[in-house]
C-alpha cells in the first residue's frame, strides 16, 4: 500500500517549493494530498518565484496555479503517514489558521516524518513543537526558531538537518537534500 502524504500550501506558496516535491513524491509512488485553508479539491492557489538578483532579499514575481487535491475541511491528519509543508510567503497567513496548527501538531504527537523548507518552518513555531530541536529554515525565519525554543543552524541553501522526525532545508536548492531524508524517515529506499 502506497504511503499517503499531506502538503500544507496557500496563496502565494513558493512555486518550486511546492510544484517540485509534489511532482517528485508522485514520481516514486507516493500518494500526496494538496490542502490550503478554505479551498476544495480541484481549486488552484497562485504561487510566487522567489529569487535573489542582488537585492537584501529575495524578489517575488508570479508563478504558476497549484493545484489542490483534497478538501481543507474533510482531511483528517490521522489519514496520512507524513507531512510536508511548504515555503513562500503563504505559512505566515496559514498559519493563523486553527486546523492547520492542529493538524501540524498532530504528525509531531504521532511521531511522524514531517519535512519543512524555508518560510514553512513558520508553520512549526506557531504550532509551538520545536523546543529542543535543531533545524534550519530561510535565514529570516532563525530568530523565530531561537524564540519557539529551537536551535537554528545556517547551512548551505543545497543540504537538509534531520532531528528525529523531522527534517529541513533552508529553501529550494535543497530539494534534493530534504526529499533524500524525508524518504528515509518514511521508510522508502530508492537505489
């Protein structure tokens, strides 16, 4: 039986953060649910490209349209073996939201393999389950990490920190780093 993912999205997730985990946890048999506050399956949430072109932080231009497969009010966390939540500018809004909080707090409560990459560590610190852990997340995102009781570390924007069930990168160039560690801890080995 395939391994049933959730992803945390919204409106103006980071493009790559979201189109390209997705796409590559489908490519080796995952089946992962797309879910945003407010939206149904079959709605889309606008994505932004976040890039540096030598200003003091990223510039945002308009991405793609993400697609949402499950409907927000229906998904129960307990359906599902892991969660990824993903950057961009949409954790700071989302997670205002309750469910969405509840739901993060749950894989934590459980044990089970959560990844986060960049802005979506803001997720984490509301849902207040970093005290203890080493992570890393968007050099912005550090002093929240410090205040939710975490320890921070500045990696290299291409590697992952895994500390027990969950493992982070600081933003898309670690892909490959994060998805690595995430299949670990869900038990998948592809060789």
């Amino acid at each position: 039986m395939s391994k049933k993912i959730l992803m945390l999205v919204g409106d103006y997730v980071e493009d790559y953060e979201a189109m390209v985990p997705f796409q590559a946890m489908l490519s080796v048999g995952l089946k992962v649910d797309t879910i945003a506050p407010d939206r149904k399956k079959g709605d889309t949430v606008p994505t932004a490209v976040h890039d540096f072109v030598g200003d003091q932080t990223y510039k945002e231009t308009p991405g793609h349209r993400f697609g949402i497969t499950a409907d927000f009010d229906q998904v129960d966390p307990a359906d599902y073996d892991g969660l990824y939540v993903a950057g961009g500018r949409a954790p700071e809004y989302i997670r205002l939201n309750e469910k969405v909080i509840k739901i993060t707090q749950h894989f934590f409560e459980k044990d089970k393999p959560v990844a986060a990459i960049c802005h979506g560590i803001q997720i984490l610190t509301t849902a207040k389950v970093l005290k203890g852990r080493t992570l890393t997340a968007y050099v912005a995102i550090g002093p929240d990490i410090e205040l939710a009781g975490g320890t921070w570390k500045n990696i290299p924007a291409d590697e992952a920190i895994v500390d027990g069930n969950l493992v982070t990168s600081p933003a898309w160039p670690g892909h490959p780093a994060i998805l690595k560690e995430f299949y670990k801890l869900l038990g998948i080995s592809i060789g």
